[in-house]
C-alpha cells in the first residue's frame, strides 16, 4: 500500500495480469524504433520501483516474478516502455492488494501438525516441483526463461524465475535446463528437510544415522514439466 502511494498509481484503469504475453516482442520492437518508446521523457523513478517489486516479488508475490525480472535488467538503459510495464505491474498490484501466500498449520495444507511426528519419506513424499520454460524469447541474446515452483505439500515454499545462461537449440533444450535448474534447487530443500528431522529428533548426524531410515531415503521428488 505504501509502495502504491509512493509511485501515485491509484488513479488509473486497473489491469488484470502483470504483464503481456508478449512483453518480450513488445519491448524489442520499441527499442529498435525510432519513436517516443524508444526515448526517455520521464521522470519516473524506475530503479525505485524495481527494488520495491524485487523485494515483493521474493517474499509474498511469486505472479510477478517472471515480469520484475525481466525489467530489472534494463536499471541502468531504460526508455518508457520499460516505465509503462513496469506501471502495468503496479496497476495490477492495485487491483490484487490483497492476494498473498499462505501458510496454514491445519485445514489447508497435508503437513497437519508438527512435522517432528511424521517419517522422513512422509515429508520427501509432500515435496514437488513445477517446471516450465520459454524458448529465445530474449531476442538481444537468443537465450531462454526459466520459471520453478517448489511445494511442500499444498504450501509453496520455494520459486524462481531466470534466463538461462546458455542458448538452448530448441524448445526441448530450454525444458532441460529449467528441469535441472529445479532439481539443484529439489537436492538443497531435500537435504535441508533431512538435517531438520535430524536435529528435531536428537539424532546424530545424517550421514552417520541408522534410525528411522534417514540415511537411505529412496523416495524421489517428482519435477513435473509441460512437454511429453
């Protein structure tokens, strides 16, 4: 609310996604024309309004991840069609002020009660993770986008947004290296999760244990992906 009246946005048609569906081409097409897009008229403070959705976007709001990524890498060489999408987010932070990630110990979530209660495999078992990628959308460089959600039974603990570093040839090259961009972030909480149970229940160290099978857990997490 704070971060709304700061960059005075109230007074505008509200929209109902973050961003276009093509925000990339959109982006690409202003730079390289010679018109009012392509300059800088404003004085809107666009790295102020990028740090206040980076913070938002790392903490309570994941829908604007994909979007205040991409801006943000134009700090430094903006135009005013950055300023415009970047207004687009706000005017969609204005309409869904109160959305946000919730967290519920019972009612809405499997993890019911303490986690000290169940076995190791019941909680890798709640774990899993979405995938997606798309294709040379950034056209400067031909690199791809990555985007993960990681899950701990209906709660969502974890997600990401990037550009991947190396040119995938294809589709099914961007859907490979989102998925392994997914599974390093899988192996982290997995092993975080154990050490949790470990120390929660007095136990020696993980590697060392023999008690409740911590130390051979054979239940993989499933990454689910969008492509056969």
């Amino acid at each position: 609310k704070r971060m709304l009246e700061h960059f005075d946005i109230s007074d505008v048609r509200p929209v109902f996604t973050p961003s276009p569906a093509d925000i990339y081409t959109q982006v690409a097409e202003a730079v390289f024309r010679d018109d009012d897009d392509n300059k800088l008229t404003s004085d809107f403070d666009y790295r102020g309004a990028i740090g206040c959705l980076q913070h938002l976007s790392n903490t309570t709001r994941p829908d604007i991840t994909a979007a205040t990524r991409f801006l943000s890498t134009y700090v430094s060489n903006y135009r005013n069609v950055h300023i415009r999408f970047v207004k687009r987010i706000l005017k969609y932070l204005e309409l869904t002020r109160d959305l946000g990630l919730r967290y519920n110990q019972d009612g809405g979530s499997d993890l019911i009660g303490s986690c000290s209660s169940l076995h190791s495999e019941q909680i890798l078992h709640m774990l899993n993770a979405y995938t997606d990628a798309s294709w040379a959308d950034n056209y400067h460089d031909g690199t791809s986008n990555s985007g993960i959600c990681i899950m701990l039974g209906n709660c969502l603990i974890h997600w990401k947004a990037n550009k991947q570093r190396i040119i995938a040839n294809s589709t099914m090259e961007s859907e490979y290296m989102a998925m392994s961009t997914c599974i390093e972030c899988v192996k982290e909480i997995r092993n975080i999760l154990l050490e949790i149970l470990a120390i929660g229940r007095n136990t020696v160290p993980i590697e060392n244990s023999n008690s409740d099978g911590i130390d051979n857990i054979r239940k993989a997490t499933v990454v689910y992906g969008d492509n056969l």
